[in-house]
C-alpha cells in the first residue's frame, strides 16, 4: 500500500506541475490573443477569423485543467453539513456519497470525452485548421488529472501552493 501511495503521489506532483505550465501557457495565449483580436477590431475595424477560434480553445484548455487544478487542491464549492447535527454514521454516508459522486462526474467526463475524440479526429476547425479532436481530448486528459489529484489529495496528500 504505501508503495502504491509514493507512486501515486510521484505522479501527482509530476502530472501537476505539467497541468500548471499548461494552464499557465493557455492563459497567456488567451490574452494574446484577445488582445490581438481587440486591437485589429478597433485599430483595423477587422479583426483576424483565426483569433476567436484560438481564444475559444485556449479558454477550454485553461476551464478543464484549472478545475483539475482547483480539485485536487480542494477549492471547489463544498457544502458542509457537518454543522447540522447529524449521527456519525450519516455523516460518513454523506462523505462517501459525496466521494462517490465525484469519480462518477470524472469517469463520465473521461468516457465521453474519449467519444467526442474519436468522433472528431477528421473534423477540423475552420479557422485554424486545427482537428476538433484537440478542441475535446482535454476532456479525457482532465479527467486523469482530476482522478489521480483527487485519490490523492484523499489519501492524505498535502498540497503546496506553487
């Protein structure tokens, strides 16, 4: 068990750290591109088909590996019902539920995120030419994270704020 543990957290620090650099780097094309796309509208009263395409795919990107990020670093909406006076054994019902629910949401997300893959990988955008299957594989890919930061963080990970 605890070997199962040291790689599980192995992973999570490393899949994490990637997940960072790459919300990070969509973030920063996002405003790029925004701002590019801002400045040609006003400036040039035309602004270019490729950079709404690109915002749009860089604004997915960064929702679905930030909330992979937020996950597993516990700062989604919670709702605590601990306060409401319930036996033990209701309250550990409620959790389990809860945890339930949560890998449910994640394998749906991961199954059909792989059918919009495979269902799009000839389909490309019409912009920029890039293949939806792009657009939709972060769908799977978050999903992971989301899995593996989870588990983790359940198993007693501490999380550092980078």
């Amino acid at each position: 068990m605890k070997a199962c543990r040291k790689v599980l957290f192995f992973l999570d620090d490393w899949m994490f750290r990637i997940a960072n650099w790459v919300v990070c780097l969509a973030t920063i094309v996002l405003i790029v591109s925004v701002t590019i796309q801002v400045a040609f509208r006003y400036l040039l009263n035309n602004s270019p088909r490729w950079s709404t395409e690109l915002c749009q795919l860089m604004l997915v990107w960064v929702v679905f590996w930030g909330a992979a990020i937020a996950l597993r670093n516990g700062m989604h909406v919670q709702l605590d019902i601990s306060r409401l006076h319930f036996p033990s054994w209701l309250e550990l019902v409620f959790r389990f539920l809860s945890h339930l629910s949560v890998y449910v949401f994640i394998v749906v997300v991961f199954y059909y995120g792989s059918v919009l893959v495979k269902e799009n990988i000839r389909s490309l955008s019409e912009a920029i030419k890039i293949s939806y299957a792009f657009w939709y594989i972060n769908l799977p890919l978050s999903s992971v994270l989301m899995a593996v930061g989870y588990t983790a963080r359940l198993m007693g990970k501490e999380v550092k704020e980078l």
